[in-house]
C-alpha cells in the first residue's frame, strides 16, 4: 500500500474534519450514487458535506446527516420555513429553508476554553 493510502484511510478512521467519519463519507456516496441526475457541483457539495443553495431537504440530509434540531413556520404569505441545527462540539450550522430549498446558512465556530 502507498503512503498516500495510508494517510486517507488513518485520516478517515480518526475523523479529520474536513473528510468525516466513515459513516458519514458512506451516507454522501450512496446518495450521489443513487441520484446520477444530481448536476456535477451539487454531487461535488455532497460528496465534500457542503451546503449549496437550492438543496432539498434530502440534499442537506446526505450531506450533513440528520439535525440536532428543527423548527418550522408557515408565513402569512403561505411560505414553509424552516430552520435545521447541526451543533457538533465546536461548531454550530444553522440551514434556512423556504418551501423545502436552501436559502441560505450560518456557520459558527465555537470557541473552547482549554
């Protein structure tokens, strides 16, 4: 085996931030490979645990996996939005919806005392 394999396969098994659990690469790969119709930057997104505009709800869900937490409400416009909560252990994602679309997001970086 290369080093370069060694180095993916540990930096996944040990959870480097930016790759995700194994758990987590499995969810992204199967939902791109069962959606071939998804357009190249939204599988690229997914693949990654990005967020794009536009996601569906299933979109975020492979991406992100499943919220901490979610509200909903209807405005008087008859508009669904919604917002999603992702809190890890030094980060929080907050995913705005209208009508079952990404309009937008926030991501915070929480700062740990040591």
């Amino acid at each position: 085996m290369g080093n370069r394999f060694l180095l993916i396969l540990m930096a996944l098994l040990m959870g480097c931030p930016s790759c995700g659990s194994v758990k987590d690469t499995h969810r992204r790969r199967a939902y791109v490979s069962e959606n071939p119709e998804l357009a190249k930057s939204q599988k690229d997104d997914i693949r990654m645990g990005n967020l794009q505009a536009g996601m569906t709800r299933e979109m975020v869900r492979a991406s992100l996996g499943e919220p901490t937490e979610t509200s909903a409400k209807t405005a008087l416009t008859g508009t669904v939005e919604e917002r999603w909560y992702y809190e890890e252990e030094d980060e929080t994602i907050t995913v705005e919806f209208k009508d079952g679309r990404v309009v937008g997001w926030d991501q915070k970086r929480i700062e740990i005392d040591r």
